[in-house]
C-alpha cells in the first residue's frame, strides 16, 4: 500500500533497501517545458539518493534522518516511518494544533523527528550526509488592479490549465456535485470536446449534490451513476481513512466509497482541490483579517479554529485531561504557529495563503494523493501553478464582495446559469441506511468502552450533548483518532 526506502552508510559504503524508485502525481508541462502539474519521485542510484517534491508539496512524502548514524528513511506515510523507527515520541504542540484545526501545521507530522518533505524541494543523501534544498514556492506574478482584471485573469489561466490537461482518451470518469469546481471542469471539457464517459455522485437520492448532478447529466446526455455511502460501521471506516491519510486529517470520511470506486475504475478523473482553499475561503473575512495583519494571534487563532472541523475549545480541555497522547495548551500552539503565520502575514490575501499551504496541502490533498495514491492520471487544474499564484494574488479585500468562482462559472457557461448550486429545504435520509447507522452505533459504543476506555464517559456526554449541538459530534472523531494514533506508537 505504501512506499518506503531507508538508507543507511557503514564503512565507507551505503546501502538502500526497500523501494529504490518512486513517482506520484502527474507531470504537466506548460508551453516552454517548465513543471506546471503536481509530481513528485524519488530514486537510488547505487550512491545517491534524491527525492524531489511538487510545486506545493501536496503530495505527501515524510523522513527521518539520523545525523550521527547517517540513515535516512523517507516514505508516502508517516507511520511508515514512525514504525520502521522502533521508537518515537508524540509532538505534544503539532498534536496541539491538529486537535484544534483537524490538520497538521506546515512541515510538522505526530511525531518527534518525523518531518513532512517542504514544497518544492530537493532531498539528496550520500555517504550519510542529507542535503535539503528548497526552491520558490511559487513564480512572481504582477497582482491584478481591478476586480474585472482578476476575474479576466483567473478565467483565462483555468482555461488554460483544462487544455494543458485534455485526457488523450474517452475513459474519464468524472465526480459530480452539486458545487461550482466540478461544474467548471465538466463544461470546460464539453468545450474541449473532451466528454467523460460517465458522471457519478455519491450520496443519497434526496440530497442536492445527487439532484443537481443527475439534473446536468441529463442535460448534457451523460451517463450518470450514483455511489451509495458506505455500508462499512463507524469505527471500521474511521480505521481504514486514518490508515490511508497517515492520521493526519479528520475530514471526509463519507467519500471513501468515491474514491474507491474510482481508484478501483481504472481509469482517470478530474478533482477540484486546490480552489476551494484559494478563491471561495470561508474562513476569509474583515474581522479574520484585521486579527491576523495586526498580529492578534491568539485572537486569531481562536476565531479560525471555530471555523474549521474540529471541536470546541471547551471539549479540547476536557478531552486532554483524559488523552492518551500529550496535547499542547492554546498558547503553547499559538507560539508553534508563529512562523508559519510571519509567513503569509505579508501577502495579498493572508489567510487564503495560509489555508492553501496547510489545510490544503495537509488535509484536503490527502484525499486524491493519500487516499488514491496509486492513481497517476487524476486531473487537477486548480493545481495549475500559473492559476494559484494568480490566485493568491487577488487581495483579500476583494474577495469580501465580490465571488470570482461563481462569476467565472456563469460568464463561461451561460447555458448552465439557471441551474443552482444549491436546490434548498431539508434532504431526507434514505430508509434503506437506518440499519447502517444503527449499527454503526452499536458499533461505535463498542469502541469506547474497550479499544478508548478513556474516553467512555466522555462519549456519552457527547451523545447527550450532539442532540443539542450536532457539531460536538466532532469531539467523537478527535477521541478516536487520539486513541487509533496512540496504538501505532504502543506497536511500533
């Protein structure tokens, strides 16, 4: 499932054992030759070891290195790592952070000593010694003078970022919802002449997603297919992710049957990563921004930390005082983010800078590059190098007023502006999944009274709790992560 290669150096000679040769992602050049796509590859040559990573460093690639033993082990899987080790500690602050915002913060990964590789660059080991060199993120772009030039250029840099990922044939599969990111790639490769073979959605035949997507498939005369959610309990599902994603997101679980039944296809599909954390930013806002410009980091932090997946600072403290792993306090993780956030203070638009090089990058991608990463032909034009940093270049103030995605979408596809994003009213569960849930309830229940003993009493007031506030429910998901997580250490 995964890939993993150590090198160690004795006696003048250097041996590597396990996967000599990797590559993930998709190279896409742009018209003079340059990198424009999300690629990744490491390899061996017998001496030298060199891995390189994309753009962004969205594709998820993690090492050790022992400076005095001089061995290296590098893989697509921080418990790999962490286990090929047979000794590791928590980072108390990174798990801080990750138990606040259900991701982790720049290069920092659970564990002491286990570091993310950062975007953009190179890794060379030889004879013992490890040379870490890191590039640009990003070319310099001239940022827009007016709304109408942002929104002229973004138009114009999607477009070209479709072309430059025109499939070479009819076998694209392409996952549909009711959102403007996947819209916009299927109406741009109808333009291309370049139509999937299939649409599919997963979900319930009531919700919006399925009603919007089967709404346009039948207007565009495509076959459409509809993946039920998993039949697969709560905790098994829970289990299967977090191996998957390296414990490093809490987010998404319903989608694994997607990606499944995708990887399982075959075939490629287009994926929208990347635009969401760049131009529609919900945690983008005057107040957020004033927070972050004017250094009120602890005030910041909690505001973003309300509008992100994990839980309540209030189920935070009580959930420390029962964990199994350490959990840094507010303020220890609000000195952690410190350089991270002098980082993007500066930029046009701060937070959505910060949001693509870390919720992006550490969680949302691990969905097409954890999840399904043996698949080398998925498409992912919000990716494009020339459309992010355009992207990051409209100033945040603009973005308060004014929806670049939605205008972008309705002045390219006008034939295709009458249909809403979303139909409103309630969705009604489907009859046929009570037995899921039920089960999956029971099974849940299970889990916390012997595997998360812990965190028992807990879980009950959170069951109490959510029918109140169904956002607490988030509470149950971080318990069990922090339990799941701490069993990999107790093994390794």
């Amino acid at each position: 499932m995964f890939s993993l290669i150590r090198m160690t150096s004795s006696n003048g000679e250097s041996l590597a054992t396990g996967d000599l040769v990797h590559q993930s992602g998709s190279s896409v050049k742009d018209e003079v030759g340059a990198e424009c796509g999300v690629h990744g590859s490491w390899s061996w040559d017998g001496s030298t070891f060199i891995l390189k990573t994309d753009q962004y460093g969205y594709l998820p690639y993690y090492y050790h290195h022992d400076p005095v033993s001089g061995e290296l082990v590098v893989s697509d899987s921080p418990q790999e790592v962490a286990s090929s080790l047979g000794h590791c500690r928590f980072d108390s602050r990174a798990i801080g952070f990750f138990a606040r915002s259900g991701f982790m913060l720049g290069d920092s990964t659970l564990y002491e000593g286990v570091r993310r590789a950062s975007a953009n660059s190179t890794l060379q080991w030889s004879a013992g010694v490890l040379h870490v060199t890191s590039g640009e993120v990003g070319p310099a772009t001239d940022q827009p003078r007016s709304v109408e030039e942002a929104l002229d250029g973004w138009i114009e840099r999607f477009r070209v970022a479709m072309k430059r990922r025109v499939p070479t044939d009819d076998s694209i599969v392409m996952p549909l919802s009711a959102g403007r990111d996947s819209r916009m790639m299927l109406l741009e490769l109808n333009r291309l002449d370049s139509i999937p073979r299939e649409l599919v959605t997963i979900g319930s035949r009531a919700n919006d997603d399925v009603r919007i997507a089967r709404l346009i498939a039948d207007r565009m005369n495509i076959p459409f297919r509809l993946i039920s959610p998993t039949r697969l309990g709560w905790v098994d599902i829970e289990k299967h992710r977090h191996e998957l994603c390296g414990f490093e997101a809490i987010e998404h679980s319903w989608l694994i049957p997607l990606w499944q039944d995708l990887s399982r296809n075959g075939s490629g599909w287009f994926d929208g990563l990347g635009c969401g954390a760049v131009i529609r930013n919900s945690v983008n806002d005057e107040f957020a921004l004033d927070l972050l410009r004017s250094k009120r980091d602890s005030d910041w932090a909690r505001l973003f930390f309300t509008r992100t997946a994990a839980p309540s600072e209030d189920w935070i403290d009580r959930i420390t005082q029962c964990s199994p792993v350490p959990i840094a306090s507010h303020g220890e993780v609000v000195d952690f983010m410190q350089e991270e956030l002098d980082h993007h203070r500066d930029r046009p638009n701060p937070i959505t800078s910060f949001t693509f090089h870390n919720w992006g990058r550490r969680s949302i991608a691990l969905n097409p590059f954890g999840i399904c990463r043996r698949t080398t032909s998925i498409g992912v034009p919000f990716m494009d190098r020339d459309l992010v940093e355009w992207s990051l270049s409209i100033p945040a103030e603009w973005c308060f007023d004014h929806d670049i995605q939605t205008r972008a979408c309705h002045r390219l596809y006008p034939g295709f502006a009458d249909v809403p994003f979303t139909l409103g009213g309630k969705s009604n569960r489907n009859p046929r999944h009570r037995m899921t849930r039920l089960l999956s309830y029971l099974q849940r229940k299970r889990f916390f009274r012997t595997e998360a003993a812990c965190f028992r009493q807990l879980h009950d007031q959170v069951v109490d709790n959510s029918r109140a506030n169904p956002a607490s429910f988030r509470a149950v998901t971080l318990m069990a992560h922090l339990t799941l997580v701490d069993k990999t250490v107790a093994s390794a």
